[in-house]
C-alpha cells in the first residue's frame, strides 16, 4: 500500500505540473491572443486615422479651389467624420497671402480614440498645394470705379486669346468682362463712343445692378451683381530673386534692355522717346516715386515692349504704395497691370491684357484693352497637390 500511495503521489505530482504548464501555456496564448488583438486594433485605428487625414487634405483642396478660396481658407478647427474627427492648417495664413502666392503648405490630421477612450491615435500628413492665383480674370477692374470713353472717339474693350495667335481677323472676341466692387452710381460709366464687349460685373448688393452702371456707349453682354467681392490682395513681399534697378527715370531715346527675370524698381517714369525692352518672360515690381510732381508711375515715350507679344509674359506688380499710374505711351503694351491701391489712367495706347486697379479711366483716343482670355483660364488654374508625405 505504500508502495501505491507514493506512485499516486507522483501521479497526482506530475497532473499538477502538467496542468500548471498547460495554465501557463494558455494564459500565455491568451495574453498573446489580446495583444495581437490590442494591436490589430491599434493598426485598424491607425489605418482610419489616416483615412481622416486624408479627408481633412481632400476638404483642403475643395475649400481652396471655391470662390476667393486660395484667399481665404485657413482651414478646419475640429470637423467629425466617421467616429473621429480631423483638423486643418494653411499656411501662410490668409492675411500673409499675396498675388504672387502659388504654393500653400497644408498639415491634416486625423484623429480617433484610442482602445482606452483617449485621443491617442493622432495621423499627421504634410502636403504642398500649387494653384496660379490667375487675377486678371477681368479685361478691366477698378475696385471702385470703372469708366471707359470720352465721348469724341471710340474707346473700345474686347478679347482674343493669344494662344491661337494675335489679335485680329477671326480672333476677336466679346469676352472683355468690365468689373468692380462698387455699387453706387456709374460705378461703372460707358461714355458716349465707349464700347464694352463683354459682361459688367458690379459689387455685392447693388439692387438692381443697373442702378450701378450709367451707359451711354455699348454694352454687349450682360449687366450683373457679384455674389462675393473680388478680393485683391496688397503686394507687400519681394521675391528673393528680384533684382534691384532703383529708380528708373528714361527720357530722350534712352532704352532699358530687361531679359527674362524678376525685377524691382523704386519708381517708373518714362517720357520721350524713351522705352524698356523685354526678352522672355519678365516680372517688374514697381514701389512708389521719389518725384511729388508726377504720377507714382508714368508710362510714356515708346512705353514698355514686350517683344515675345504674349501678354502672360509681362506682368507689373504695383505695391501699395502706388497711388496714381499714368499710361500715354506711343507703343502697345502686351501684359497685365495689377495695382490695387492705384488710381489707372489710360491717356493713350493699347493694352492687349488685362489691368487691374483701385479705379481705371480709358479716356484716351487709343485707349483700347484687347483683354488677353490666355491669362485667366478657370480650367487650369484650381489647386492641386504637389507633394505630400506622412509625418
């Protein structure tokens, strides 16, 4: 019996340490079992929490590309989808944005609770988004007032596209839009002999929008309010690459040769027979004058020679503290005008482009606009991702 006794004894020992192994086994693929469902959960969560992300970067790119968007949106606070939620940033802020800004930097994230209830699961996605702000999607914008003719001879604003060719022939259009954001009397006037081929736009809230428009030209589209103001931004920052001419002042027969590039000038004033010659494609940044007995920039002589003939190849910038633009010159000028603050008066020539000012005044006998329909096309200009990579 004793014998038996200690073989139980070693029986029910071994049971013992069997069924220990076999706990320790099992709370071991347990414990295994819960972290790789822990983790199962944690990646699933990731997963979605970079599907939120990439939401918050595709609401991005849809508010940019709205009305005045690229002007405007900074992005989104805390916008809930899907048991989470994702936020927005835009940088730089709309205040910082200029004419000249193409490219914004945009940080999505997305956010949802982690296995615990917190907000533990954050995914973070860095992207460059690119878009050509395109603002001379007018012929003619005075942010205040427009007025074309002066009642003895033909003042003309219509269209072409350079892109099949030069003005003329079959390529004249009528898609010279005219437009401002004021809404009081002759916000925009059509003097006798003042021709607008094309639609008039005026500011939000003018009821009706003819009691803004005093016509007594031609007007071949037609007259309309805006749903939104046409915001135009001030140019406050320099490119890097802007190389520094000081003050231009050109008389005589004086020509200023400008080859492609960006440049910077401190005052314009032109007169003579006087001019500047661009090669390729040139950008000029005009600042005020250091002359009180002139216009902050004057235009005059032979004028500004774009030599390519594609208006998209010559673009002048004004800052804001060019008040008063003069052009007379005896030459077409090929390109876009874009000052905000500026009061514009055409005297004389012809703008195959677009001008863009606080108010503008073709009062000249030549003061046609050939608004260019290659420097706004709506079709090419949304915003688009560049770049983008997980952070």
């Amino acid at each position: 019996m004793r014998y038996r006794d200690r073989e139980r004894g070693w029986v029910f020992l071994l049971a013992m340490v069997a069924m220990t192994v076999l706990l320790i086994l099992g709370a071991s693929l347990i414990e295994m079992s819960q972290n790789a469902l822990c983790r199962s959960t944690v990646d699933s969560r990731a997963v979605r929490s970079f599907h939120l992300a990439e939401a918050g970067l595709s609401r991005a790119v849809w508010g940019l590309n709205q009305h005045n968007g690229w002007l405007t949106y900074d992005g989104e606070s805390a916008t809930a989808l899907g048991g989470g939620w994702y936020q927005v940033t835009v940088l730089p802020a709309s205040a910082d944005r200029e004419p000249t800004t193409n490219q914004l930097a945009v940080l999505a994230t997305g956010y949802l609770p982690g296995p615990n209830g917190t907000n533990a699961l954050p995914y973070r996605i860095h992207a460059i988004v690119g878009k050509d702000p395109r603002y001379f999607q007018y012929a003619v914008f005075g942010k205040d007032k427009v007025r074309v003719g002066n009642g003895t001879v033909t003042v003309k604003a219509d269209s072409y596209d350079s892109r099949d060719g030069g003005y003329g022939g079959g390529n004249v259009r009528a898609n010279a839009d005219v437009g401002t954001n004021g809404t009081g009397a002759a916000a925009v006037e059509i003097l006798p002999q003042g021709e607008v081929h094309g639609n008039v736009t005026v500011g939000v809230g003018a009821v009706p929008p003819g009691n803004a428009v005093s016509n007594k030209g031609l007007i071949t589209g037609i007259i309309s309010a805006a749903t939104a103001p046409v915001l135009l931004p001030s140019v406050r920052r320099l490119p890097p690459n802007a190389i520094p001419l000081g003050d231009v002042w050109l008389d005589s027969t004086q020509n200023l040769v400008l080859n492609e590039g960006v440049y910077y000038m401190t005052d314009l004033d032109m007169f003579g027979s006087s001019s500047i010659t661009c090669n390729g494609k040139v950008v000029i940044y005009v600042d005020c004058t250091t002359d009180p007995y002139s216009p902050d920039i004057r235009i005059g002589g032979n004028g500004i020679v774009n030599t390519s003939g594609i208006p998209s190849n010559l673009v002048l910038y004004c800052r804001g503290d060019v008040t008063d633009i003069s052009v007379s010159g005896a030459s077409s000028f090929y390109g876009g005008i874009y000052a905000p603050q500026a009061a514009i008066t055409l005297n004389s020539g012809t703008i195959y482009g677009s001008i863009i000012g606080k108010s503008v005044n073709m009062n000249g006998a030549t003061s046609h606009v050939h608004y260019d329909e290659a420097l706004y096309d709506p079709a090419s200009s949304h915003a688009a991702l560049c770049a983008w990579h997980e952070l």
